[in-house]
C-alpha cells in the first residue's frame, strides 16, 4: 500500500474526499498522517473521526520559515510517503520543501491555471466577468501554483453568482479531481519529467489531461 501525507490548514473538504477514496478503494493508499498549520480546524477533526494520526504544527512556534519546513520535513519523513498532497494549505513552502519532495508534491488550486495564481481567485474571476472558471490539480515546483498542471475541472459562472455560489461549485469538482489524479499517481502512471506531467507516458499538455492542445 502506497503512503500519503496530506497537509491542510483549514475546512479539509479535499481531505475528506481523499479519505473516502481511500476508503472506498479507489485510491490504493493510505492516508499516514494530516498536518495542519492551525489548530482547531475541522480537517483535524475529520483526521481524528478518520483515525489518522492528526498534528498541528504551527509556524509561530518557529524562529523562521526555513525552521518551520525543516521541522515539517522531519515529522513527515518519520512516514516515508510516497506522496505529499496540498490541500488548502496555506502556506508558501520554501525551495528546500519543493526540492526535497519534487516529484512526490502536489496542490489543487482553485482556477484555471495559469489564470490567477494566490488568492481570491473567485473573486477575481468574478470581477473579471468571467463565464468559466475551475480547478487546476499540479505538481509543486519553486514557482507558487506554477507547477505542470495534471487535470483540470471547469465550471460556468452564471449572472448573479456570488463568490461563495463560485466557490462551492469549484470545491464539487475538486472533490472529484484530486482523489482521480492522486490514483494515477499511486498506480505509477503518473510522474513529473522535464517540468512537465506525464501520463502513461504521454506528455500532458499545459493544461493537463484532455485539454485542448
Ligand atoms: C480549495 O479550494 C483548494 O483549491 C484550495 O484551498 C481550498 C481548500 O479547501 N487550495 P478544503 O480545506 O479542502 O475544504
């Protein structure tokens, strides 16, 4: 059985979608552990309801940034993952981070990449008129949310939506986008080559997986 550790800072809706994956058999792995940045957030919670090992780790309690992932390192690699999977962590990893886990990093980030990398994006979508936003799952590398994109979800915007509607409907789509790509990843199909994603040996395109070249 493959290992995962999973990292989360909040709600852990993506968590708790990996962890029925899991669960259910449609991931051939193991969530080892969940790593949190905050205590008392509901992803703890769903950890612990999971039987997971759960931990809050938090970077105030460290001298600086490359104190924190040094720490982080070491807790996570007592698991030897195979896989280290971002979900709403909210926190800017250093260049050691990504260098010590390329290739085995991944993050879902709440747009179209490479449109509007950080924050707000729904808002941003939204004040931009939009008609399509989504999903983008990609591997980690130095650049934040610039990694080679794996699969990406889109959904309509519609007249009079508001963030939160924007929100929840991305959030649907991740749920059923992060537990697929982690399977490949888990099932050896999946590897990052060159800077790029590959599946089955195919070159992925920049927008990942059944996008239009
Ligand atoms: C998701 O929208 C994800 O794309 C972003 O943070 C959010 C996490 O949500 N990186 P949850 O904690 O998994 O519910």
């Amino acid at each position: 059985m493959k290992k995962i550790i999973v990292l989360i800072s909040g709600t852990g809706s993506n968590l708790q979608a990996i962890i029925d994956a899991c669960a259910q058999g449609r991931i051939q792995a193991t969530v080892q552990a969940v790593f949190s940045t905050r205590s008392h957030v509901q992803g703890l919670e769903r950890a612990r309801d999971a039987n997971i090992p759960s931990y809050a780790i938090r970077p105030s309690d460290y001298a600086d940034r490359a104190a924190f992932d040094d720490a982080l390192i070491r807790h996570i690699d007592e698991y030897a993952p195979d896989l280290v999977v971002l979900a709403g962590y909210m926190r800017i990893l250093t260049p050691h981070f990504v260098a010590h886990y390329t290739g085995r990093l991944i993050n879902i980030h709440p747009s179209l990449l490479p449109k509007y990398p950080g924050l707000h994006t729904h808002r941003r979508a939204l004040e931009n008129g939009d008609s399509e936003h989504g999903a983008s799952v990609h591997f980690v590398t130095e650049e934040l949310d610039g990694g080679p994109v794996i699969l990406q979800a889109t959904v309509p915007v519609f007249p009079g939506d508001d963030e939160a509607l924007v929100a929840a409907r991305v959030r649907h789509q991740e749920h059923a986008i992060y537990p697929l790509v982690i399977s490949w990843f888990v099932d050896n199909r999946l590897v990052m080559r060159d800077g790029t994603a590959w599946l089955d040996g195919q070159r992925l395109p920049p927008q990942g997986y059944a996008a239009d070249e």
